[in-house]
C-alpha cells in the first residue's frame, strides 16, 4: 500500500493546512509574539501561493518543485531563533534563507528562483506589520489568537483569483481546460472495450483497420549509413545536428512499425497476446499515444491521428535535407527532437566564422514579418526558425 500526502486545491484550504500544521504555542516561547504571528501568517500566505502555481503549469513554474511542509516548519523556527536573539526584524536575513536556502533549495530555474525571491520581497517587509496587503481585499490582519487568524483566512479568502497569485486572470483559462480534458479522458478510460463499438466493429476490427492505415501511411527509415558516408569530415555543426536528428527519427520508425507489426501478428493469431501488445491496443482504441512511441519522440500532448501527422511533417522536413544535406533556409525548430541541440550549432558557427569565444555568445531571436515562403535565402549570420509559440504574454 502506497500512501501520500499531497496539498489541497485551493488558496483557503491550503493556508487553513499550512496553519493547522503547528498550534498556538509555536509563539508562546517568543519574546515579539506580535512580530512573530505577522511573519507566520505571511509565510503561510507564501506557503499557499507557491503551492497553488503549480496547478497553472508553466505558467506558474517553469519546473515542478517539492515544496512541502516541512519548510514552512523550519522557517518558523528559523524565524522564532532569530527574533529572540534580536531586537529587531532581519528582513534581509530571513529573505536570503527563505528564498535561497529553504524554498529556494529545490527550486533549479533561474526565473523561477527571481520569481520566488519577488514574492518573499513583496510578502515580508518592515510594512507587513502595519497591515500590509497581499492581494485586494486580502490584507495581513492585527495580531489575534489562533482560532482568530483561522476564522479570518476561512471568510477573507472566500473568493479566490489568479490575480491573488500574481497571475493574469485567463491563466485559470488553460486550468480549467485540462481539467475538464483530463475529466472526459478518465471517463473515456472507463467505457466498455469488449462490446461492439456502434458502427458494428468490434474493438479488435476497429485496431486492426487503424493499424492498417498506419502501416501504410508510415514513412520509411532515412538512410542513415549513406547520410553519415554524404558528410565531409568538416562538416559544419548544423550537419551533425541534422545526422542526430536523422538517427532518433528512424529510431522511433523503427519502434513503430516493429510494434505494428508485432500487434498484427498477434491480432491475426500467429503470436500469443502480450501485456505490450494488450496496452498498445487500447491506445490505439483511444486514440492516444502509446508509451512505448512517446519515450522515442519529442514531448507532446497531441492525440494519436494529429502526432502522426507531425510526424509525417517532421519525416518531410529531414528528407528534405538529406536531398543535398544543406542546412534549410528556414528551419523548423519545433519539429526537430532537440531544438537545444540546433541554438548551440547556431552559436558555434557564428563563433568560428567571427573567431569569437563560444562561452561569451548568446541566442539572440529577432522577430521578422517575413512568411515561411517569402524567404528566399539563408541569413548571412544566425538562422531563420519558425514554430515559435509564446503563452501567457501580455500585449
């Protein structure tokens, strides 16, 4: 039996859990109670925040962090230590260890850490005492007694907004939309397989017709042994990442069609019914991705028929280039496995050609009105990409 533990959804429910974690006597032992309550009451509102951004995805963290319980406990502490050897409040200090050292500690993104350190800034401040406030209509109360300051968080957060996250209000937009996907995928996960779907074919007839399609619509592998034998030694760094990108398309083609087929095989009776095979049967019946295909491929939340059209575009796109194995006049960075892999060849050969340090470079993107089609060279310097997409940005 596996157990866990994880935070409430929700602003209120999850500063009610972070305040029913310790009682009234975590400030009995304090000589500036009064301070004290004031920098709890905000490091639980912070507590909440950092744990209720995570349900925004990227656009609330860039990366998912462990933050638990356990760090507000020893900020707590640190904060009661610190108080009691000192007159006054060490904002600076508390900050730094909060945000760097406790909180900080599992944060890894450098925009993540700044986002954090902003709030700590903004929550825990010389103001905070004075009744400062966190989001309008939510402002930190006087000091009360325990039962009081819960009483206050169950009728001040009563309406909860992304705007008390610093989040833009359609953020929760996106929020909801994956819910209400993930909502009608469960329940798509729990019909009945084994009847006879309504237009009279069985779940095997209707695989057996979808593996049919893709068989036969599925690429062949590019011909990496006469790619690799094509490049000159000198071959420049958007070559290697070409050849690279060749390698883990025919990779995941060859895992594709040897599962197709296996599936066919068993599907006709000459192979007996495997767990993979089971399991790649229903994602093919629901229209998902299977595992097996998704740990060769890029990252993607496509369903199956607009993945495989993806794929198809991405198979094109590297044909293309092995044709004369010159680099695109505009690439399509999106569609390449690692599009990381292509900014650094871009640096590289800017680095080479102006004989400048490689470690002193930096991408730099530069938005042009220029269609795909109204290109009819490559840049003198850097590269022409398409298949950016920003989300959450402000106009």
């Amino acid at each position: 039996i596996k157990l866990t533990n994880e935070p409430p959804s929700g602003l209120r429910p999850n500063m009610l859990r972070a305040f029913n974690s310790f009682n009234e006597s975590v400030w009995d032992a304090c000589g500036q109670q009064t301070e004290l309550k004031a920098i709890i009451f905000s490091l639980c509102f912070f507590h909440s925040v950092v744990h209720e951004r995570k349900k925004f995805g990227p656009i609330g963290w860039n990366r998912a962090y462990p933050f638990n319980s356990g760090d507000l406990a020893v900020c707590i502490t640190v904060t009661s230590n610190y108080l009691n050897e000192s007159s006054k409040v060490p904002w600076d200090d508390l900050r730094y260890i909060f945000g760097e050292i406790m909180y900080g500690g599992h944060i890894t993104d450098p925009w993540d850490r700044r986002l954090c350190n902003t709030y700590l800034s903004t929550y825990l401040r010389e103001e905070l005492l004075e009744g400062l406030s966190f989001f309008p209509s939510f402002d930190a109360p006087e000091s009360m007694s325990y039962k009081g300051y819960l009483e206050y968080i169950e009728t001040g957060l009563a309406k909860e907004t992304p705007t008390a996250l610093g989040l833009h209000p359609n953020s929760e937009i996106d929020f909801m939309k994956n819910q209400a996907e993930e909502l009608f995928r469960i329940t798509a996960e729990l019909q009945p397989r084994g009847a006879t779907a309504d237009d009279g074919m069985t779940l095997q007839e209707k695989v057996k017709r979808l593996l049919d399609d893709m068989l036969e619509r599925l690429p062949d592998v590019l011909d990496a042994a006469e790619l690799s034998d094509g490049a000159t030694a000198d071959a420049s760094p958007f070559t290697c990442v070409f050849l690279q990108e060749c390698e883990r398309m025919n990779i995941l083609l060859t895992e594709i069609r040897r599962s197709l087929l296996e599936l066919d095989m068993g599907l006709k009776g000459d192979l007996s019914s495997s767990e993979a095979m089971d399991k790649l049967m229903l994602s093919l019946y629901d229209g998902r991705v299977p595992a097996t295909w998704a740990a060769c491929a890029w990252p993607s939340m496509r369903d199956l028929g607009s993945w495989l059209t993806n794929l198809m575009d991405r198979h094109k796109q590297l044909a293309d280039w092995s044709v004369d194995m010159e680099t695109p006049k505009v690439t399509w960075i999106s569609g390449l496995f690692n599009p990381q892999a292509f900014l650094t060849a871009v640096m590289q050969v800017t680095a080479r050609k102006n004989e400048l340090p490689l470690d002193k470079l930096a991408v730099v993107a530069e938005v042009t009105k220029k269609s795909v089609e109204e290109v009819e060279a490559a840049t003198r310097d850097g590269a022409y990409v398409h298949g950016l997409f920003v989300e959450g940005a402000r106009r």
